[in-house]
C-alpha cells in the first residue's frame, strides 16, 4: 500500500529490489549459512517458480539458489513435468538455462517446438553442441523424404496445439531451406544429410544435362548413381519435367522402378525403345581413352605442354617426399589449383577431393580423398612448409576460396593457422588487366564482359586473353571423390593447374602491353585506383556500377538522369555483344522480362514460381549466367556470384522497359535475325522445318484432320501452289541449328529424346495459308510465319540493329508462334 501511495510501479521496484538482492556484496544470507536438507528444500521451491517467474528474473533465481548444483535427475523430472503440462517452451528454456541439453532426448524437446513454429527456440536449444546440431539437421532432412506424412508425426504428440499456418513449413521446397541454412549456421558438411540435397542436386543435374547438355554422360552418371527408391523416381520424374523422355525410360528401367511408381508416359516410351538404347551405355574412359584430345579440340582449348608420364598421381609417403624435394625447391614458382565435390551452393565451403601442384615440365596429384594419407602429419607438414615458404612462390587463382576448402579439410589449420607467405594470386591481377584501358592488337583475343560460352569466365577468360585458347570446363562438375580418375579429369586437373604457370610466364615477359606494374607481386586485392581517377570514374558510371551489385536499379527519375543508370548509356570499355552471347536466369518475379529478352535471341533461363531463389545462383555458379531479379533476393543472390553478376532491376517497370535496360546495359546489340531464334517456350535454338505437305500427313496420320473433303482440298492446293523445293527458311536462319525430318520418328512422330509434336495445337484452317511450320525439338511446340514478328519488331525499333533491307523487311510479317 505505501509503493501504491508512493506511485511507484510494483513490479519495477521488484525488480530493482530482486537487482540488488542479487549483487554478490549485498547478500547478508547465503545457502552455505544454512544446512544441507534446508538448502536442498529451498533449491526444490525455487526450481518450482522458475516456469512462473518472468524470463528477465529465471537467471537470477537460478545464481541465488544454485540450481545447477540439484542432483540431474531432480533437474530432469522438473523439465519432464513441463513437457507433461504441454509447456515445451518453457522447458526448453529451463533445460538451456540449466545445460541439461545432454540429459535430455533432443526429439522429444525439439520436434513439439518445431510443430509449434517455434524453430528458431529448436535451433537455440541444440547451439553449440556438435551431436546435437546434427541431429537436429538429419532430423529436418529426413522429414524432406517423399514418404514423410507429418500428420502421423502430429500423433505422437496428441495434445500439442498446432497453428494452421504452421503445417505449410513441412513442405519439401520449405524444410529444404532450413536444412541448408542449418547447414551453414553449424558448419556441417553435406554428408551429414541426404534426402533434400540429393533431391536439389539430382533436380539441377537433370536440368543442366538435358536443357543445357552442360555435363558430359559419365559426369552426369557419376551424380546419379543412387540406391534410394524414391530418390530414383524423383531423378525420372525430373528428366520428365525436363521433356527427355527417352533418358526417364532408360534410367527407369536400370534402377528397375516398379511400373505403378512411373511418371505418366515413361512405361509407353519404354515399350517403344529399341533394344540397344534400353541401356545406359557409359564410356569407361578411366581406362580407354587416350591421353591426347582430338586435333579439334587442341586447336579449341588450351593444352597443357606435358606429356602423361609427367603427371604424378601422390596418395603415398613416397610419393609425397619426392614431390616435396621438386616442389619446395629454393625459387620454385608453383601452380596452385584443388578440386572438391560439387555442391551447387548447397553449401559455401566443401572439403578438398584433389590438390594440384604444378611446376615446369611436371604435375603432381595429391589424392586427398585417400584418409591415410591426407590425415598423416607429414602431409600436413608439407602442406604448412609450401604455403608458408617465402622462397617458393605459389601461384593460384581465387585463392580465398582454396583456402577456405582447405580449413574445411584439416581442422588442424584452425587451431594452428596457416601462414600465407609467396602467394601471388592471379585473380587480383585479372582485375587489373580487365581496368586497364591499354589497347589490344588486333591479332589479340577479345576480351568480352560476358562470356560467348560458360568457359569464358574467370580463370578460363584469363587464359583466353593471355594464351589465346580458353580452358576447357567440362570436367569441373565431375564427382572429384570417385576413384579412379577419368583420364579426361587428369587432363583437365593438370590444365587448371598448369595454366597458371603459362600465364605468369607471358604476364611476366611483357606486363606493359596487359597495363601491368613490372613488378607483378605489387598487385594486391586491395590496390584501388587514385581517388581523384575514381571520383571522376563514378560520376561517368554510377549507373552501370549500380546494375553490377551495387545497389538497386530504378528507373530515371528525370529527362536528365536517362542515360546514367544501368548502362543507357553504355561504356565504352564494354564491347557490343550478339543476343547469343548473354546468358541469364530470370528469377521468377521476371518471368515477363525473360520472355521478353528471349525473344530477341538471348539465352534465357526463367525459373518457375515454385522454384527457390537460390537455384538461380547455382544456376548462375555452375553455367556462368548473370541473374536478373529484383526485390528482397536481390542481396542473398548477389553474396553467391562474382562482381557484376547479378542485376537488380525495378519491378515497378514494364517488362518491356526492363529488357530495354538490360540490353542497353551489356551493351547487346539484337538485330531483326534475331528474334525468335529461340523457343519461347524452353529456350532451344533448334527447330525442324516441316512444309505444309509433310504436317498435313502428320495431322491426318494423328487424326486431327477427320474431314476427308478438307484434306483433298489442301492437298490439291499443296500440289498446285507449293513449288518442288522445300519454302525458304525465316529471317532467323542462321542463329538457329536445324534439324532433318529424318531424325523425327515417322511411326509415333517423336524426336530422338522421346519429345512428340505438339500436333493438337495447329489449326487445320491454316493450312491453305502457312507453306511451312517449324518445330521445337526440345518441346515439341509448332510455330509459323504471323504477324507477331511486326509487333515485336516495333516495340524493340530503338535496340534494334537496323539495316535499309531489314528495314524494309519488317513490314513483311514473320515468325508468329501458335
């Protein structure tokens, strides 16, 4: 009543009372001033307030009364008696408060939080201890199996309260999510989990060979070779999603799925295969194929200038000391490259399968899958004598991200850092040369900004700008864990490696003519230009820095600002560049954009709306496209790919004046040849031209032509107006691939990767009027000449690159899609 009367807040003046109480110099009673049994009595009462006592005051109770003295079991049967009460928060916080967390089964305390949609207390109660992080995250994963039903989880908690909006966490795409973030958070390798990395990584695998055909059979195969029933179907039913209908039959029928678990289409494709293509039939190139590549690809690729026997495969102590005796010789320049599993951004830091040590006239090849020998002190021991040897100089390429696979490998290099001393990393060095505004000759390279192909990028460009001949990537997603090595991933392995002694070598002998310092050492990554050089660069490229990373890219806001932001204006250090040079993926907030830019003929990726924004960096990783994306995305997507790989744009825009801003951006110089060179359905550059003769045979031979009279009347027309040879091919011509009628299939109408033409979408009234039709052949659709081309044409006028005769041309109508 006197606190009331005062106006004093109760529960205030508690607290400060409960404050001071608690400091060590005013406590006039202790539990060592009374005995045993009373001490005991009063820990058990306080142990009993704790669940009713305010958060805030829990650590006070706990440091006046010294719970955590009470016998375990005592301890144990208060949190148990919570669980009982339905009270799972507070006991999870009473047990962390307590460290009981070992005392205790994480399932029971950590799945009732989770189904209350309370992960993050889970994530809390597990923090920093090892086995119980991973346990925490098998548990997520295995919820991501196809056969996990959480109702029958719900059952055995009978009496938890669930909110509705809870159950939509325990979708797959979601608990995938979670099960990767965890990964990070804990620092977990992926073998700690399966069902949701599989399940991603099959997924893009599928897609990347058989839309992109970016992996070669036995790389693919090496991925997919799995044992789990269900992990098998989802690989068919992705091939399935992927329109490849033919690899979904075969790879069925090896994992021998049952007929009632296949994807509609596949057990008909099956029936329908010959026998000699019912197999998966793989090279054994390990053992067959020969050291030296085809003369095409020599005069293709870069090649490393040694011969077979100079390559050393070291995976023992022998073998070891004599690579130590060549490598750590006094003035020994050394290439540096490793190779570990793909993860395709699963997570950021993988431990190293392969290190490759290069020097001149040899290569050795440290097995570091081999346990034996990676955990032996001596391997380890040279590990520490080369990167910390001043005299030996050691050259690499991205070296930040070698090093961090190498914490990963051996823990010991976190308890005892590595010194890095004689590292010269030519990543710092392809920085400057790509600022240098030195002329090339013109019997140079090019040097582009984005890459014609997925080689061109990073260390691969380097090379092509230094040497002439790009590397060759298709090696790099390879399963590096898989023993014995292909001879293709030898010779890719020593390429990687070997490069960089090429390249220092010819940067070393005229750094001038690269804009170079004579002294190539002096270039560190921090090295920035004057500021008064940057001032000035900033003012000229505000805009087009912000489209490389920055910061977000809005539209002008004024007559004066048009032409400052993304690239209206483009640099003159970025280079024009043809539709087919640009690579992207469109995140799915910009499907419009992406339809919009393949049309013109770039090569356009556009994720689906149920797709996770991360599979757009991977896709960005592993192909070397630039992402597009705008919103929220944007900052996440941006920390996974180089500088200047991912565009942020305004989604307040029209997705006509996002194109605009992209091709103006990257300087893409589109041409009326160019639109729809590209499927704007799946992004294939590959059609088959069908004359009208030919399709009206296919619709009457699928019934879709019934009415006899109609058909003689076209066919009579065919005969009167179509002349012998076939019409001529579209504008668009030459960007395309063309395929011959004869690899379409004349009984079921498919092309050789199972996909059928989609016949039910023409309209038997166009026949008298279209001369030819062209078909996809990756997803079978049926375009012809419209009026769509006239449309485009006029709306992208100011892109376009125009001559008199195209000019002239686009008011002839053109390509026009069904």
């Amino acid at each position: 009543a006197c606190v009331i009367s005062l106006g004093l807040d109760p529960a205030v003046l508690r607290d400060e009372l409960f404050e001071l109480w608690n400091r060590k110099d005013l406590q006039t009673v202790t539990l060592s001033s009374v005995s045993e049994q009373q001490a005991v009595t009063l820990q058990r009462r306080a142990l009993s307030l704790l669940a009713d006592t305010q958060t805030c005051l829990v650590d006070g109770l706990i440091n006046i009364y010294a719970l955590n003295t009470l016998d375990p079991a005592i301890l144990r049967l208060n949190v148990v008696s919570l669980q009982a009460l339905n009270c799972y928060k507070e006991a999870a916080i009473l047990s962390i408060k307590l460290q009981l967390q070992r005392e205790l089964n994480m399932e029971e305390m950590c799945i009732p939080l989770i189904l209350q949609n309370k992960l993050p207390m889970a994530e809390s109660y597990v923090m920093g201890h090892n086995h119980l992080e991973q346990q925490l995250v098998t548990l997520l994963d295995s919820w991501c199996h196809p056969n996990f039903i959480v109702e029958e989880l719900c059952k055995r908690f009978p009496r938890l309260s669930q909110p509705k909006q809870s159950m939509s966490q325990f979708q797959a795409k979601m608990l995938t999510k979670q099960v990767f973030r965890l990964m990070e958070k804990f620092k977990h390798r992926p073998s700690t989990v399966s069902q949701c990395a599989a399940q991603e990584e099959i997924g893009l695998f599928a897609f990347s060979h058989v839309q992109e055909k970016s992996m070669t059979e036995e790389n693919w195969s090496d991925h997919v070779e799995v044992d789990d029933l269900e992990l098998q179907i989802h690989l068919v039913e992705m091939l399935v999603k992927y329109s490849d209908f033919q690899k979904a039959s075969q790879w069925s029928l090896r994992y021998n799925i049952p007929r009632n678990r296949l994807p509609y289409g596949v057990w008909e494709t099956q029936q329908s295969l010959p026998p000699d293509l019912q197999q998966i039939r793989l090279s054994h190139s390990a053992q067959t194929e020969d050291w030296t590549p085809s003369q095409s690809h020599c005069q293709r690729f870069y090649q490393a200038p040694i011969t077979k026997d100079k390559v050393h495969f070291v995976d023992t102590l022998e073998a070891l000391r004599r690579c130590r005796n060549i490598v750590l010789k006094e003035g020994a320049v050394v290439g540096v490259d490793m190779e570990w599993q793909p993860t395709f951004g699963c997570i950021s830091t993988q431990k190293v399968a392969l290190i490759q040590l290069a020097v001149f006239d040899e290569v050795f090849l440290l097995d570091i899958c081999e346990n034996r020998f990676c955990q032996h002190p001596d391997t380890l021991s040279f590990i520490r004598s080369l990167f910390s040897g001043k005299n030996v100089l050691k050259l690499g390429y991205g070296m930040s991200g070698d090093l961090k696979c190498l914490l990963a490998t051996w823990h010991q290099f976190l308890e005892e850092p590595l010194k890095m001393e004689g590292v010269l990393d030519l990543l710092n060095i392809h920085q400057k040369i790509q600022r240098s505004k030195i002329k090339r000759t013109q019997n140079r390279p090019k040097e582009v900004l984005v890459g014609e192909d997925s080689a061109e990028k990073g260390l691969s460009l380097l090379v092509q700008q230094v040497l002439g001949r790009p590397l060759d990537k298709t090696e790099q997603m390879s399963n590096w864990e898989k023993r014995p090595l292909r001879i293709s991933q030898i010779r890719y392995a020593v390429a990687d490696a070997y490069c960089l002694l090429d390249v220092y070598s010819v940067l070393s002998s005229n750094p001038a003519y690269f804009g170079l310092p004579a002294d190539l050492r002096s270039i560190s990554s921090g090295q920035s230009e004057k500021s008064g050089d940057k001032k000035h660069k900033e003012k000229q490229t505000h805009g087009r820095e912000e489209c490389q990373g920055a910061q977000r890219v809005s539209p002008p806001r004024s007559d004066t600002e048009k032409g400052l932001l993304c690239g209206e204006k483009p640099s003159e250090e970025t280079p024009p560049l043809a539709p087919q040079q640009l690579r992207v993926v469109c995140d799915n907030m910009l499907q419009g954009l992406g339809r919009y830019l393949r049309c013109l003929g770039v090569d356009v990726i556009m994720l689906e709306n149920t797709d996770d924004h991360r599979l757009a960096a991977k896709l960005a990783q592993a192909e070397g496209r630039v992402i597009l994306t705008c919103g929220q995305p944007f900052q996440s997507l941006r920390s996974q790919v180089g500088e200047g790989r991912c565009l942020s744009l305004d989604c307040s825009e029209k997705a006509k004046d996002q194109a605009v801003r992209v091709l103006r951006h990257f300087n893409v110089q589109p041409t009326p040849s160019d639109i729809f060179s590209r499927c704007q359905a799946c992004n294939s550059d590959q059609y088959l031209a069908v004359p009208r003769k030919d399709m009206t045979k296919m619709l009457k031979q699928k019934g879709f032509l019934q009415d006899q009279d109609n058909t003689d009347h076209t066919q009579q027309q065919d005969e009167e107006t179509t002349p012998s040879v076939t019409p001529d091919l579209p504008r668009y011509a030459l960007q395309c691939q063309w395929a011959s009628l004869s690899d379409l299939d004349p009984d079921t109408l498919t092309f050789p990767g199972g996909v059928s033409i989609q016949l039910h979408t023409v309209p038997p009234a166009l026949l008298p009027r279209i001369p030819l039709f062209y078909v996809c052949t990756r997803c079978g659709k049926v375009f012809w000449e419209g009026s769509h081309f006239g449309r485009v044409f006029s709306m992208f006028q100011d892109v376009l690159h125009i001559t008199d005769s195209e000019s002239a041309a686009a008011a002839v109508p053109a390509a026009q899609q069904n």
